[in-house]
C-alpha cells in the first residue's frame, strides 16, 4: 500500500488518514450501513480508486447478496444497473465490475469482486436486474467468466460457437495488420 | 380528422415550396476548406522538393497503421553542392487509402507541415477495381499540389 | 353479325378485337405514364426531384423500367408451387383489364355500353384478390403468405362498403319518366349533367374513397406489401416480367377505379355543360368530355398520391374494425336513408342532409376511436424460450 | 365430445418469422426471430453480434488522441457525444482543466448533434409507422443541413474526429454564430413539419398509443435510458441529474412522458429538439472569445493510475465510457456503455402480445444504433 504522493513518508498511520479523509467525501458510510453482514471494503488506495464514485470490494461469493442489499428500496434503493463488466488483470485474477446508480438519490457506486484465474465464476446478477442479462452475456463471452444462475449463457456477440476464445483477455492480443503497403508496387526513381 | 388535415396541408406546404435535392454528379456542391478527405504530401516549390523528411512522425501517430515510410540523405542538400536545407528527405511513402480513416492526426504531429488533407472532390471521388490501387505512392501523393489542384488547409 | 366503329361497319369479332387490344394498348401506356407522374408527384411532395436521368426530366422511366423488367430472369423459388406461382399473376392481371370495357369516357364512347355496367364492373374488379393470394400461397415464402392473408382479409372486407356506396348512387339516379335507379354507367354520367351525385351523396363518396385506397391497397391501406413489415408481401418472391405484371396491374386498377369514381360521383364528361358543348360543335365536344374525364381522373389519382405522401400506415386490426365497424353500418345507413327518401317521395336535399350527416358522425367516430390506447392482444407463449437461432 | 376433436383437428402451429439481417426496417443488420400467431408476436428472440469489431480491444492499443476517432466509429449518428464521453474520462482521469470557450463549443456542438440524430430517428420512424418517405425526406433535409455545419466546423461530416483530450482539435470557422443561427433556423423549421405531418395524426395515433408501452419499473430494471426511459416517466436526464460541461449553468426541461408507449418515445424526442434549440441558444450568448486548449498540454498525453466511469447524455441515453489506466498513455481496459444495447434488451418485454406490424413500430422507437449495440 503505497501513495503516489512521494512527498509524504508512506507509514501506515498517514495512509490510514489520507483512506479517513477521502472516504468521508462519499456516501460510504451509508453503503456500509447498506451492506452490513458483507466483508465489504472500499478502495481507497489513489492508484485504483476512481476519480469520481465511490469503489466498492466484495469476494466474489457475496456479490449477489451485496446487490440485493443495495437495490433495497428500503436501503439505498440502488436500482438502476448502469453496466456491468470485467477487467483481465492477467495473473491477478479478472475483476467484474458493476456500476449502480440510484435514479431517486442519484448516488453512484461501483462494486468490484476479484475473481481468481482458476476459478471465473460469480453468481448471476439476472435475479436482481433483467437488464444484467446481456451484460453478463458479453462479460462471458468475452473473458471466459461464468455466472452461475444465468438464464441463457449463450454468446451474444461473438458466434455462438466461439467458446474456447476471450478476446478481452490480455492473452489475446490484437492480430498484426497485415502490412500491404508498397508490395507489389512499380516505383519509379525520375518520377519526380 | 384535425391531425389528418394538418398532416396534408403540411405535405402541400412541402409540395409548394419545392426541391431542395442537389443533383450530385451533375453539379458539385462547393466543400468547405477544412474538408478532410485523404491525407497527401505538400511540395515545397522554393527548393523544388518534398517538404517531407521522412520522419517517420505520423506513421508513429497514426491509428491504423496506414502508412510506410522510407528516408533517405538529401541529394539535394546545401553540404552536397544543392540549395536545400533539408539533410533527410522522403524516400518512399505509402498510404493506404483503403485503411486510412481521415482522422487527421498525422496532420496535426507534422513538424514539417508537410502532409495536410485533401480538400477538393478530388479526395472523395476515388474508386477502384482493385483495393490494391488504393495503396497510395510518393509521386500519387505529391502530384495533386504540385499541380496546384490543393486549397491548402493545415490544421494547427 | 356486324359491329360499327368510327361509323365502318366491320366484322362483329374484328370489332372486338380492335377495342379489346385498343383498350391494353391504351391502359398499359397509361399504367406506365402513372407510374412516371406517381414518382414526380410524391418526389415533389418530399422536396425530391423524382427521376431525371431518362430523357428529359426523366420521362422515359417507365419504358426504361419496362425494358430492364422484361430483360430480367424469372426466377422461381425452389420450393414455390409452379403452376400457382405461376399463373397468379395473370389472374391480378386479366380482370382489371376486363373491367376497362364498361368504362364511359365520353358521350357513347364506351367498349360496350352494358345495362348492368356497374354490377358488371364490381364482380370482375374483385377477382384479382384470388390472384394475390395465389401469389402469397405459391411463394412459399413467409412474408408473402402473410401479406396474401392480409390482402384476402382488406380485399374482402372492402369490397362490401365500396359496393353498398355505389349502390347507394346507383338507388337515387333519376331517368326520364320519373324512373328511379340505373346500374348503366353512361345513365349514371349522363344524368349529373346539372349537379354531380357527390352533391347528393358525400357520405358515400367517402365511403367510396376509402374504400378505393383499400382495395387498391394504397397507403394508408398498404398493409398486405408493407415495405417495413412484411417486405412487399405477396410479390416478394417475383422477378422480372411477372412482377412488373402486378405492378401494372396495381396501376391499372388505380386508373380504373379514379375512373369510376369520377363518373359516378364527380359527373364524368358529363358536369360541367358536358352535353351543351357537344350540342354546339360535335368535335369539340367529345374532345371536351375527354378533357373532363381526365381532369376528375386526374384529380382523384393526384389526391391518391398525396395520401400516400402523407399519410402512416394502419394496422391489420384497425383496417378490419374501420371496415366492418365503421364504414359497413353506415354505408348500410345511407341506402336505407336513400330508400326512405325514395319511397315516400321526399325532397332530395333530405339525401343532401341525411349523407352530410352520416359524414359528420364518420368524423367523430374516428375522433373517438384514437383517444382510446390500444390493448396487447396477446399474450406470451414462450415458444422460443431459451431456443437458440431458429 | 364432438368439440374435443374438433380442436384437436384444428390444432394450431406457431409461425417463425425471421427478420432481419437484411430487413427494411431494422435500422441496420440486427435479427429478430418472431414467434407469430395469425398477425399476433408470441415471442421475440433478438440476434445482434453482426456488427461487432471490438472497439473496446482496438482501443486498448490506441492513445488517448487516437481513440477519440475511434469513438465515432462506436456511435456514428451521435459521434460529438460519443467523443464527449471519452474525452471527459481521459481529462478527469489525467486533471486537465479544459478552456471555458471550448466546454462551450463542445456543449453547442453536443445538442446539434443531438438534433440531427433525433431528426433521423422521427425520419426513420415515419417510415417504420408507414409513412412513404416523406418523414424521412424531411429529416434528411434538415440533417443535410446541419452535416454542411459539421462539415465546415470539423473537416468531415460524419467522422468528426474534432474533440480532443483538453478541448478540441482546431479553433471554430469564423462565422460560426451566423451560421449556427442558421442552422437554428431551419431545425425549427424542420421540428415543425415533422409537428405537423405526424404528431397529430390520427392514424399516426392510432398506430402509436398504447403500442410497446413499459411500466417506470420495468424500464428502470432494464436499465433503459435515455428518452425511451423518460417516456416511461421516469426524469433521469443525466444533463440535469450527473452534470458535466457547463448544463448546469442553462435552464432546459427534461420532458417526460406518462404511458411509456411508442407514441411517447417519439414525443418525448420530438419535445427534446426543442429543448435542444433553447440550450444551443443560450450557449450561444455565454461563448466568449479564449483559448480552445489549455496552455500546457504534452505531447503525449499521459494518465496517472486510476479508473473512472464516466457517463453523458448522448441522444439515445447515457453513454458510459469505463476507462481504467494503469498509468502511460493508453487505456487498460476500456468499456463502452451501450445505451441502445440496454435499450434493446427490453423488447422482448415490449413487443411479446403486439401485433407483427408493432413490433417494427416498437423497434424503431428505441432508435436502436446497431453499430453501438455491437461496438
């Protein structure tokens, strides 16, 4: 745990205050209240978190639970699912990502779970929001993720036969652009 | 029946006051300057050369990958007896117009203002059989504004 | 066994011959310069120029289209069914042409003057929707079968208000010797020479109107070849020669009907002074008539167009409602209102009032019927539940 | 049980129609499977993927210039919003402070834009509803229109490629306001012929109220957005609600509407051109003379570590970009929120009961960009 602020000496007490500081600007308080009975976290370290909402970690085996809590009309009233997605951080495992958006408080958070690279599997959010449907579609296709509980696992927009390749891994990278320029190319020297 | 009879008389409006089509190939409606079609190579009629170094700046900055590059020592240049100033000068160039995507970026990194975009019809009418002929070279490049047929516009 | 044309006695069956391939001859150019004028009409209505790249102001488009028509492959789908598919444009096709002989255009200039000449007009009119559907079922093809099925409903449900309107004309036509009632077309044309029967009758005109645009199917009616539903419906299959068969069918029948209505409703070559023109200068006065006839055809076909650049598309559903629920019951109306009238003799501005009237409660009914949403009339059946593409 | 038979004769079999890829009428190469019982939808199985090119991947190799022209690509009826989103990402992301001229101009050309883009959704829907062309015609007319602004503003007229991380390419044409005046002009000409050809239309009614209509709820748990959100009633304007730019500093409504339905969404957009000519009127008296970029900015721009989601109110909803950088000067991971991809997942839910016919109807209304659904 380290700051970018190379001028402050990194120990822990001041780490801690910088975390104290940033997280009484946002509504964390409120979302721990939300989430009471989660192992939640919020991100505070400055190289992850983001700039404007509030970033939240849960393993990945609470999430469902975490969302339920808070679309909780009662609660937070998290009822709009914005997106739904996923970040290969490689050895480290993929990230899914949700971001939440209450349209009657208009607050934003982000909840984050870290999935490990041996076992990409989270429970479908489908139960909470239809709308996670074709996110959850996309976020399997892509990096290979699978949510338990899905409806309708299918691809959505690569063939639907095309389930053994994650083209949103950074194991896959981009095909090389095949170069044509100048094959084949009569160039004359006095042309100009 | 109101919305019906509105919905006519707004037809019969239209009907009144007449075409608005333009007639393309027939008649070419005037581009702005700022036009971007594709990109191509300026002439420097002082030194009677290529104001391009081959510096290899835009094919770095472009996003497609659409250009190749090639220098070369200037013969031309002032230390070898000629009257230009420019010791690196443009070899070979290549542009792939087929992968281009007009996004003007390569204008913009030019140290040399020396590739700017083609703003006439010219740019926009080019179609071939074969995408091959879409592969752009030096001479196809530098010929439009050395003819003067460019209306030279440099984004800064 | 001899027939007389232009005054020459000729051979009964040349004589028909004659008329017959005048009448194609004559129709299939005016099918074809319709087809132009729709095109220049409609692009002048969207701010458009229409076709200009065939002859001067793009007159030889339709030839041009003909030409490329006749030069196409006729294709049959694999599975179609040969004989339906076909045959099914010849049977849009013939019976429109058929109808062209009861047609009064001038003063006695008719292919054949017939005693039953609207009864005549309205039984072969209907036939070609036998023809659609043929097309839809012979297509094998999805599309076309639904627009088929779309087409039979709109063609049937139709056929009733827009006859039941012309009957209602054919009721109060009045002929010499205090007769009432003619079924002749050249009676009915003649006998408007001082006041049109849209005068006396503008329900049913109407009626008659809408009517028309539906069996024509014609926008706001289209709905058996809706480009953006069911992609051209029962022509979805056919190419070349046997599509451009329906197409000028399609255009016949709108020339036919423009042409009926204008005789029965607008005065033909009769109103105005139709006959004191020909009375003066026999010459003048048929050139005269034909002029009339034109200019009422004319005006029908032009509104025609304007509907169609104007208006959106129905559904199925209200198109069938509008139909049964709405135009049938007060054509209905309008003849028993003319048989009240007739029978105990009253004064015929009580037709004038009684059809103003039943205009007035079409308006109101149409006001109406749109303040109510509509209702899902559905329900899910979850046959493709969790299927994968089909 | 003579009756019993009888049905069992007439059993009845659900017909499949395939729409799409090649339809006239699903704006674009989308594919819809529908299970069709006489003229009624029972079911609707959508297919979307055709378009897809993995703009999010080829993004990830692109610095922060170079994906500002890919974002066109992502939204090309609605590119000036599309950009906006991404631009703003990178400068919150790196703390760029953007120039007060060029906030304006970006928020001048942001509404304009919104007007073509709603303009070729009335003119699409015209024809979906059945009109022959002439809405489309008039759309087109006005959207030509306001191309040529484009075009003599940025260089192109679709691609425009025109904002930048920090402000915009290259400084606005000197007659700017005239022309935007203009431009203004005409779109209120155009709003109203499209008033009177279609709004109050009674078979234009007849074919829209009631159509397709989704509950406030269910649009929300669909996560619609967007004016086919706001017909439902619901008043999330992100403009209003998550500001950015100067929105905050122009008075505008957010129109609502009540039943949800087809008629409502087209209202909705139409009432929403108006509000558009009323912001880009008053942006208009606010641009001042300034710079358009900030006085130092690198060459090569670089963000610190860090991620941000950030969301704008693009013509069809919001459209999020989810940037995460892991330093340097491309994105790690870069997300694009499809507003029409949500959108389009509640047809299912509006079509299923309809008739054939509305089922084009409610497609249309959510003025689907397939290019964004698929990026």
């Amino acid at each position: 745990m380290t700051t970018e602020d190379g001028a402050a000496a990194p120990d822990g007490a001041s780490v801690a205050d910088a975390a104290r500081d940033y997280l009484a600007g946002t509504i964390w308080a409120q979302v721990d209240e939300a989430l009471s009975g989660i192992t939640a976290t919020p991100v505070t370290d400055e190289a992850e978190r983001s700039v404007i909402d509030l970033i939240v970690r849960v393993p990945p085996r609470e999430v469902v639970a975490a969302l339920r809590a808070l679309r909780n009309p009662e609660g937070m009233n998290f009822d709009y699912l914005r997106s739904l997605t996923a970040v290969d951080l490689e050895e480290e495992g993929v990230d899914v990502v949700y971001h939440l958006y209450s349209v009657e408080t208009k607050h934003n958070v982000t909840i984050k779970s870290r999935l490990p690279v041996d076992r990409l599997v989270v429970d479908s959010a489908t139960a909470v929001w239809r709308a996670a449907n074709w996110y959850e579609r996309e976020v399997g296709e892509m990096f290979g993720v699978r949510f338990d509980g899905h409806p309708d696992p299918r691809n959505l927009l690569l063939p639907e036969e095309m389930t053994d390749f994650f083209p949103l891994r950074k194991s896959h990278p981009l095909a090389e652009i095949e170069v044509l320029q100048g094959e084949g190319i009569a160039y004359e020297e006095g042309e100009l | 029946m109101r919305g019906i009879v509105r919905a006519m008389a707004t037809t019969l409006g239209t009907f009144v006051r007449g075409p608005v089509t333009r007639e393309y190939p027939e008649r070419h409606r005037p581009i702005p300057q700022r036009d971007r079609a594709f990109p191509l190579l300026l002439w420097d009629f002082d030194t009677d050369e290529p104001f391009c170094t081959g510096c290899h700046a835009c094919e770095r900055a472009c996003p497609v990958e659409c250009m190749t590059v090639l220098m070369k020592d200037n013969p031309a240049h002032t230390s070898l007896g000629g009257t230009s100033k420019r010791r690196k000068i443009i070899d070979k160039f290549w542009i792939d117009y087929a992968r281009c995507m007009r996004c003007n970026i390569c204008v913009e990194v030019c140290n040399f203002d020396a590739i700017a975009m083609n703003n006439t019809w010219s740019g926009h009418e080019i179609s071939v059989y074969d995408r091959a002929d879409l592969v752009m070279d030096l001479p196809q490049l530098l010929a439009q504004h050395k003819a003067g047929a460019i209306d030279e516009w440099v984004a800064p | 066994m001899n027939g007389e044309i232009f005054g020459f006695e000729i051979n009964i069956w040349l004589d028909a011959l004659a008329r017959l391939g005048l009448a194609v001859g004559l129709m299939t150019v005016a099918a074809m310069a319709l087809i132009y004028l729709e095109r220049k009409v409609i692009a002048r209505f969207q701010q458009r120029l229409g076709p200009t790249r065939t002859g001067p102001a793009g007159i030889l488009q339709s030839p041009a289209d003909a030409l490329k028509l006749l030069g196409k492959e006729d294709l049959r789908p694999k599975n179609a069914d040969p004989w339906v598919f076909e045959l099914a444009p010849y049977f849009v096709f013939v019976p429109i042409f058929l109808v062209f002989v009861a047609i009064p255009f001038a003063f006695g200039w008719q292919i054949r003057i017939l005693e039953l000449g609207l009864l005549y007009v309205l039984a072969v009119s209907s036939i070609n929707i036998v023809g659609w559907v043929m097309a839809g079922w012979g297509s094998d093809n999805r599309y076309a079968m639904l627009g088929a099925l779309r087409a039979a409903a709109q063609g049937i449900s139709y056929e009733l208000p827009l006859v039941i309107a012309l009957v209602a004309v054919a009721m109060v036509v009045s002929l010499p010797g205090d007769v009432r009632g003619s079924l002749n077309l050249g009676e009915i044309v003649t006998e408007q020479g001082h006041i049109p029967y849209i005068v006396w009758q503008p329900l049913a005109f109407v009626i008659f109107y809408v009517a028309m645009l539906a069996e024509l199917n014609r926008t706001p009616f289209d709905i058996p070849v809706g480009e953006s539903e069911v992609v051209g419906g029962p022509f979805v299959e056919y190419s070349g020669i046997r599509w451009s068969m329906f197409f000028l069918g399609e255009y016949t029948a709108l020339l036919l009907l423009s042409l009926l209505g204008a005789a029965v409703f607008l005065g033909g070559w009769a109103w105005p002074l139709g006959e004191t023109v020909a009375e003066q200068n026999e010459i003048l006065g048929v050139l005269y008539q034909f002029g009339l006839t034109a200019a009422k055809t004319g005006f029908l076909i032009f509104t025609v167009f304007w509907v169609r650049a104007t208006m959106p598309r129905m559904r199925v559903d209200q198109l069938m409602a509008f139909s049964w629920k709405v135009l049938l019951p007060l054509s209905f109306a309008q003849i028993l209102a003319n048989g009240l009238v007739l029978v105990y003799g009253w004064p015929d501005v009580l037709l004038l009032l009684a059809s103003g009237a039943g205009l007035v409660l079409l308006a109101v009914i149409i006001d109406r019927a749109v303040k109510r949403p509509a209702e899902r009339p559905g329900r899910p059946s979850g046959a493709l539940e969790g299927e994968a593409a089909t | 049980m003579v009756a019993n038979t009888h049905e069992q004769e007439f059993e009845t079999q659900e017909l499949l129609i395939n729409m799409g890829p090649q339809h006239p009428s699903t704006h674009g190469v989308f594919r819809m499977v529908l299970g069709v019982d006489g003229e009624v939808v029972t079911d609707v199985v959508p297919h979307i993927g055709y378009m897809h090119r993995g703009a999010e991947k080829l993004c990830e190799t692109m610095d922060f210039r170079q994906g500002v022209g890919y974002m066109d690509r992502t939204e090309y009826l609605a590119n000036f919003n599309a950009e906006l989103s991404y631009v703003l990402a990178v400068e919150k992301l790196a703390g760029i402070e953007v120039p007060e001229r060029a906030q304006w101009v970006r928020m001048i050309l942001c509404e304009l834009n919104r007007l073509s883009s709603h303009f070729m959704f009335t003119g699409a829907f015209g024809t979906d509803v059945g009109v022959f062309g002439t809405a489309f015609v008039y759309s087109f007319r006005e959207r030509e229109v306001l191309l040529d602004l484009f075009e003599e503003i940025t260089g192109d007229r679709l691609m425009y490629a025109y904002f930048r991380p920090g402000g915009l390419a290259w400084e606005v044409p000197d007659n700017f306001e005239s022309r935007v005046h203009e431009v203004l002009l005409s779109a209120e000409r155009g709003i109203r012929d499209m008033d009177g050809l279609l709004t109050q239309n009674e078979i234009f009614l007849a074919r829209t109220k009631g159509v397709g209509a989704i509950s406030a709820a269910d649009a929300i748990d669909w996560g619609m957005s967007g004016p086919s959100l706001r017909a439902s009633g619901v008043p999330l304007d992100l403009r209003r609600d998550d500001p950015y730019l100067y929105y905050p500093q122009v008075k505008f409504d957010v129109i609502t509407g009540e039943a949800g339905d087809v008629f409502d969404r087209y209202h909705v957009r139409l009432k929403e051109m108006r509000e558009s000519v009323r912001i880009i009127e008053q942006c208009m008296e606010r641009l001042a003379d300034g710079p358009i970029l900030p006085e130092r900015l690198p060459r090569m721009l670089r963000t610190p570590p860090g991620e941000i989601y950030e969301r704008t109110e693009a013509p069809r909803g919001e459209y999020g970009i989810y940037l995460v950088s892991q330093g340097g000067n491309r994105p790690y991971r870069l997300k694009i929120r499809s507003a029409c991809l949500s959108n389009l997942q509640a047809l299912r839910d509006m079509t299923i009961g309809h008739y054939v016919a509305d089922a084009v109807v409610i497609l249309g209304s959510i003025d689907i960009v397939l290019c964004e659904v698929d990026r």
